[in-house]
C-alpha cells in the first residue's frame, strides 16, 4: 500500500456545509492551501446511510432581530457581506423579501426591539391592526405585535449558499473533495486525515465542521457538551394562483406563549429542485434525540415525527386561513445545540483538533462570520477583536 498521502495541505476542514464551506473559504482567502472535505447530497435520502447534512434545503430564515444581542451581532456582520459573496461568486442565495417576528409576549417584542435599536437595524414596530392591514393573507390572535426587519430580512437558500462559499475555496485555489471524512490522526506536528473512499490527506492543521455528525471524528476522554436534536418540518405546496397572492411575503417567526414548543418559523414561497413552491413550516424548539449513535441516520432517512408535523400542519392552516395547498409533506432535520447557546470555535487540547460546532438552530444565517472568527483562531490562536474567546470556549460533559 502507498504510504504518501494523496493531498497535503495547510488546513484539512471536514465538512463542506454551511460553517465548514464558509471556514475554507476564509482560509483560502486569508492565504492558506485549504482542502475541503464533505459529501455531495444524496439522491434518495432513505437510501442512504453514511452522513447526512442538515443544509439540504432551499430556505432558512434570515435576519438581525433576534432577542439575543450576541446572536444579532455576529448575523448582521454576515448579511452585510451576502452582497459582495453573491456577486465575487456569481451565485444569488439571499432574498430580501424582509422578516416578520411576531408574539402576544410583550417581553419577546421588547427585548427585540431593543436589539434592533442598538444595531440600528431597518425595522417598524406594528401593532396587531397594523399587521393586518400589512399582510392581509396572514390571521393572527388578538393581542399579537410585530417587529419587521426590512432589507436585512428574507431567507437564504442554503444549497446555493454552499455552492457561493465553494466556489470563493476555488477561486482561491484551494481544493474541494466530495468525500466523507473516515478518521482523524495526529502524526507528530501533522495530521493524517483518511476519506471513506481510503484517500489520506496530510494537514498541519485540521478544524471539524462535520454538524450532528461531528462527534465521530473527535476521540478523546471526555464527551463534548453538546446535544444532538431532531426537528420536524413541513412542506406544503402552492397552487401557482397563491404564489402569486403570496409574492411578497416575509419570512416569520411566532412567538407563542407556550414553553412547550415555544412557536414555528414560516418561510415565503419558495421554488425547490423538484420545481415545485412550498411554504415551509418549521418548529422554533427541537427535542433532544435519545440515542444519536443508533438514531441519527435512521431520523435522517425518514420524515420526522408525525405528531409535531400534525400540529405544524395546523399552525399552517391557522396563520393562512385562506391559502390552499395542493400537497404536503414532511421531513427531518437536526441540529446540535450547546449547553452555552453559542458556537464551540476552539481547539480540543487533547488532540489539537480544531472545531467549529454547535449551529443551536441559528447558524445557517450566520455562517459566514462563524466561518470567519473560526479561520481567524486557527490562523492567530485567537478569535476576532471584536469578540471574545469565553464566548466561544468548549465545554464538556461532567462525568
């Protein structure tokens, strides 16, 4: 067997999704020879069983209001380089049909305007007749508010989003592999990175951006403090009469007053590969999944729980009352969450494995600067000026 590695690189980054397209892509750009690793969609998703993306859609919500300052900040520094990304790479991935966040939860409306106000974020406070006077084909309780987000807000397609970040790693002169990563060693002050297909790469450094199925790829003595969660999400499709009604819808997010599932978030109209528009609904609290190691593919492979997209399904006909659908239809989803609500950017000491982990549902907006400050620490040792690396310091698990 050959022993020399098929590619040799500065920084070997396993998992071509939204924060490891959008890591290699910094790198690339910062100077490094960059590999980037990760498989290509799969055709048949019940067919398949080696790892899974959760980007495999055409609409995430996007937007800087957000009750959390910390979270608002870091997607606002993304959106504001969507335009020049769009145009360096020649692939459109954001429309900025604008954002709705709306709740009967005063303290949820208050804490996000407060946010916006700090920002200087583009946004009009809307009561609940104002609401119905500015988006007539929604129905919503009595006593509900609003916060909209104008141009900053809308939705990204994540595929092509992938697709913008991939094609920068390129123009960089970097490389792209659509492989799996296998397994992870460190050879003295190198690493040895090993496809599922055997190919083996040599790195000096290596960061893992691999989403739910990271884990796997880092061995150690202690268990990350992360949590692999499922979610659910519905997909209803438009009769070409209320795509045309719906043309100039936001994206949504409502605020319920129950803890239990918190609310959903609502994309607009959106045309998917299958050539048909869906609306999809989504909702905003995903549970934990017992198991991830025997589970995950399998949740992957299948179409979600069929109680929560019954009550999704519901919440769909409440909030559009007189839209009709020609056919719905669900799907999986999971994300990892971390026990601090922020991102894991930082090097596990024991094996000098970089990572950039723990999306919390949220980061598929914000990737890119994700992929920045991520890039910067594994270039200088430390995240951006800008922000601190408390924020972002990996946490275990007690034993």
């Amino acid at each position: 067997m050959n022993s020399s590695p098929d590619f040799v690189c500065d920084v070997c980054v396993a998992g071509k999704g939204l924060l490891g397209s959008a890591a290699a892509r910094h790198l690339a750009e910062m100077g490094l020879n960059v590999l980037l690793l990760g498989p290509d969609e799969p055709s048949v998703r019940s067919e398949h069983f080696g790892v899974f993306g959760s980007h495999y859609d055409s609409g995430r919500v996007t937007r800087i209001i957000d009750t959390d300052l910390y979270c608002a900040r870091i997607a606002e520094a993304s959106i504001a380089r969507y335009s020049d990304l769009e145009e360096s790479s020649g692939i459109n991935f954001f429309e900025s049909v604008g954002h709705l966040a709306i709740s009967p939860v005063k303290g949820y409306i208050s804490d996000i305007t407060n946010t916006a106000r700090r920002l200087g974020v583009d946004f009009k406070s809307l009561t609940d007749d104002e609401l119905v006077n500015a988006f007539p084909y929604f129905s919503f309780d009595d006593g509900v508010s609003g916060v909209y987000e104008h141009s900053t807000g809308g939705y990204v397609n994540p595929r092509n989003l992938i697709k913008a970040q991939s094609e920068m790693v390129l123009n960089a002169e970097s490389e792209i592999l659509a492989e799996a990563v296998s397994t992870i060693e460190k050879c003295g002050d190198f690493f040895e990175v090993f496809t599922e297909s055997g190919k083996k790469v040599r790195a000096n450094e290596v960061l893992v951006a691999s989403g739910v199925f990271s884990e796997r790829l880092i061995q150690g003595s202690q268990k990350l403090d992360l949590e692999i969660c499922e979610s659910t999400v519905v997909l209803a499709e438009l009769r070409e009469e209320d795509v045309i009604g719906l043309g100039e819808m936001p994206s949504v997010i409502f605020r319920h007053e129950s803890e239990v599932e918190k609310g959903v978030y609502l994309l607009p109209p959106i045309r998917y590969p299958d050539r048909k528009t869906y609306i999809k609904i989504g909702h905003s609290e995903s549970r934990p999944m017992s198991d991830p190691a025997t589970n995950l593919v399998k949740w992957f492979q299948g179409d979600g729980d069929q109680v929560i997209a019954d009550w999704l399904q519901s919440q769909l006909f409440s909030l559009l009352p007189n839209t009709s659908f020609a056919n719905i239809k669900t799907e999986s989803c999971a994300v990892s969450r971390s026990s601090t609500g922020r991102q894991f950017i930082d090097v596990i000491d024991e094996s000098g494995i970089h990572v950039l982990l723990a999306g919390n549902g949220y980061s598929a907006k914000s990737s890119d600067e994700l992929g920045r400050i991520a890039a910067h620490k594994i270039i200088s040792g430390e995240v951006p000026d800008e922000y601190s690396d408390i924020d972002f310091e990996l946490k275990y698990k007690r034993k």
